[in-house]
C-alpha cells in the first residue's frame, strides 16, 4: 500500500484529505441524515473530484516529461511509459474508491431518511 501511495506522488495526499473528509461526512450522514449534511457531501464529492482530475493530470505529465529526458528510456520508450502512465492513475483508484463508498454511506443515509415520520 506504500509503494502504491509513493507511486502516485503529492497528488495522493490531497486526494486522500479531500477523499477522507467526504468519508467522514458521509458516515455521519448514514447515522443522521440532514439536508445540510448532503449538501456538504456533494461539495466534498466535486472537490474529490477536480483533486483526482489534477493529481491524474499532474501525473501524466510527469511521465510525459521523464521518459523524454532519459536517454535509456527513448530507445525502448514502452516500458517506462506504460509503467508511468499505471503509477499516474493511482490518485483515481484511491480517490474513486473514496467516493464510492462515500456514497454508498449515503445511499444508506437516505434510506434512513426516508423511514422517518
């Protein structure tokens, strides 16, 4: 989990607070569900959102500039590229798993919402 966490650079740590705020919310939603609440989840779920659009993007141009600039790896560019191009998309597979099970809490929330008088 290190590895993978080190593999996806600075980007992960703003994903992981944005990620990590929107899971904390949603889990107080699923035992108190409030308008105000949900309005907070959407919110934190956009800001998770745009964090995991740069982190991507922030990545794949790291590669982009790396692989170029290396000698060894502008004779057989494939490899590195394609090992880059996996360590760039990491912030999405931890910020879309975040939202995810955000938003099954919420799912869970609503439900609850909807049994009250």
């Amino acid at each position: 989990m290190v590895k993978f966490f080190v593999a996806g650079g600075f980007p992960m740590w703003v994903v992981l607070i944005f990620g990590l705020l929107c899971l904390g919310t949603a889990i107080r939603f699923a035992f108190t569900a409030t308008p105000r609440r949900l309005a907070v989840i959407r919110a934190l779920s956009w800001a998770t959102a745009f964090s995991i659009l740069s982190g991507v993007a922030s990545n794949f141009m790291a590669v982009m500039w790396h692989v170029p600039g290396n000698p060894e790896w502008s004779r057989e560019p494939l490899f590195p590229v394609m090992q880059g191009l996996g360590e760039a998309v990491t912030p999405a597979i931890l910020g879309f798993t975040l939202l995810a099970i955000a938003w099954l809490l919420v799912a869970v929330g609503l439900r609850r919402m909807a049994d009250e008088p």
